[in-house]
C-alpha cells in the first residue's frame, strides 16, 4: 500500500509541470480588433473593422498542440467608417446581422512553425455557414502586467478568405468588366488577453 502511495504521488509530481504551464485567458474587447480589407470596383481596398469582439484562449507554453482558442464577433458592430455602406453590409446581402448574430473561431489545431510563429487551424462559422481557416500568428508576447495589476499576453494573426464560401454571394457588374466587390477578403486580429486568476 505504501509504495502505491508513493508511486501515486510521484506520478502527480511528474504531471505538474504540465499543468501549470498551462494558462487561461479572457480576450480584452477594449484592446483588441479584428480589421478587414477586400477590393472594391478593382482598383482599390475597402477596410473595415468589427468592434466587438471576445473569447478565450487556453494556452499551454510546454504543449502547444493543446492549445484552445475560442473567439466570439458581433457582426452588428462592423464599421468602415460610412453609415450607408455599414447598413448594407449588415443587411441579408452580406452578413445578416439579424438573422445570425454571431460570428465564431474555434481552434482544432495549432503548430509551432517557427519562433514566436504559429499556424492555427479551426472552425470559421459566418452566417451559419462553418468552413475551416488556417491562421498565420505571431506570438503570443511573453506576459505583462499592466498598471492595474492584470497579467496580460499580445498575439496577432491573419488570414484570407473567401466570401462566397460563407454564402455571401451579392456583387454588382462595372461597365467597363469586373465587379464592385471582390471575393477574397484579408482579415488581421489583434489580440490583448487578460490571464484568469485561479481561484
């Protein structure tokens, strides 16, 4: 009995360190975005944001394979600084706003693929349609606190896609050819994230 003890509590031993490298994150909505480019007319790019965002990370520092990451936009809070195209934009058109409220990211797998990079595949759901996405990411930044005592990480990533896969199909023909919108639209996100304290 005493040595199925003592192999008991060498066995935990052992699985600590993989544990407590393991850390849990909110996404700061204040600090973070997710900003969009896609041409327009041919010639030129129209940029835009959604300024809601949240989520979480699970990040493991010693086993980053095991890493979890989930994100959360409103659609309802695009902006690409014009009131009439931001309306439309939110319209059964392109995004539906009313009919799905929410877009989402869940990771499913993420490599180290170089230092301080990582390539994040997962699930990409926009207008109820799920498709995958891989992510190019730098970081995440070693941890900080901030003044206000939070302990907080900074990472980045970007990733093109294209619109029609998610069923986001309007377009208007030019009269000279081409169209008004393009399909493939380049996505950046800026990520702040504040660590949990375990309780």
């Amino acid at each position: 009995m005493k040595r199925f003890a003592l192999a008991l509590v060498v066995s935990v031993g052992l699985a600590l360190p993989s544990l407590v490298s393991a850390a849990s994150y909110d996404i700061d909505g204040a600090h973070s975005s997710v900003t969009f480019s896609v041409k327009h007319m041919m010639m030129t790019n129209v940029r835009g944001e959604f300024q809601k965002v949240s989520g979480t990370i699970e990040w493991d520092e010693k086993n980053p394979k095991a890493t979890v990451i989930k994100v959360a936009i409103d659609p309802a809070s695009i902006s690409t600084r014009d009131e009439k195209r931001d309306g439309h934009l939110k319209s059964d058109d392109f995004f539906a706003v009313a009919k799905y409220p929410a877009l989402t990211f869940e990771s499913t797998k993420v490599e180290v693929v170089g230092k301080g990079k990582l390539k994040i595949t997962g699930k990409l759901t926009m207008r109820g349609v799920t498709k995958d996405v891989v992510l190019d990411a730098e970081g995440p930044s070693a941890e900080i606190t901030d003044p206000w005592g939070n302990v907080k990480v900074g990472a980045s990533a970007t990733a093109t896609v294209n619109r029609q896969d998610f069923g986001i199909m309007w377009n208007a023909k030019l009269d000279k050819g081409g169209v008004v919108v393009g399909d493939d639209v380049k996505i950046t996100i800026d990520i702040e994230a504040i660590k949990k304290i375990a309780k």
